[in-house]
C-alpha cells in the first residue's frame, strides 16, 4: 500500500491554486487584486504627496502584472511594482525594479517588498 503522496510514491505532490490553473488554461493577463492595489496605491498616494512621484500606469500581461511610477508622464518609469505568480515558490513573486532595470527588492509578501520606499533614518555630523 502506497502512503507517498504522489502517483510514482515519491511524496512530491504539487499543490497549484485552482484561480492560477484557470488564468493559465484560458490565458487571462495576471492582474493585482483589490487588496494588493490598496496597499500599492497607498504607497504611491504618500510619495505623491512627497512630491516624488507624479504619474502611473498599470499593465496587465499575460504572466507578470505591473505598476509602473513615473515623476513626469514622458519619462521611463522610475520604478516598477511587479507581480509574477510563477515566481511564487522560488524568489517570491512581488519585487520592485529601478529605471536601471536592476531588481532593489523581492519576496513572497507586497507590504514588505515595498519596504524599499521608507525612509530611513541617518545620522548627521555637523
């Protein structure tokens, strides 16, 4: 009698969410979900307010879903928010990329990823 888990017995089963195999089957864009734009545009509502940030767009692909910032509307983004859910069990699947195209953050939670943007606090000689 085989306990393993898996169909060959070597207890390697992959679990994938149903909502994930339904957007690859019918190739539906990724997309950020309410709680994820909440905690994003939270973000951008204080750099705004900064006056660091002026402009954003958000593009849903077919694997990755971006929020791009943007200091003046014809610029390249400064940085992008992005999702990629095939990433999820290997790097994590938020992180955030410079102008540069160099990744500053990544990891499987947005709230701490976005942790790149605080200010942090410096000591200062006189």
């Amino acid at each position: 009698m085989d306990h393993g888990g898996g169909e060959d017995g070597d207890g390697s089963a992959i679990l994938v969410p149903l909502s994930e195999f339904r957007r690859e089957r019918m190739d539906i864009p990724v997309t950020f979900d309410r709680r994820e734009l909440d905690t994003i545009l939270r973000l951008y509502g204080r750099m705004v307010a900064a006056g660091e940030w002026r402009d954003y767009a958000i593009d849903h692909l077919r694997e990755q879903a971006l929020f791009s910032v943007y200091r003046r509307t014809s610029e390249v983004p400064l940085f992008q928010i992005v999702k990629t859910p095939k990433l999820r069990t290997r790097q994590g699947m938020y992180s955030v990329i410079a102008a540069s195209g160099a990744i500053l953050k990544r990891g499987p939670e947005l709230a701490r990823v976005l942790t790149v943007f605080d200010k942090t606090l410096r000591l200062v000689k006189a």
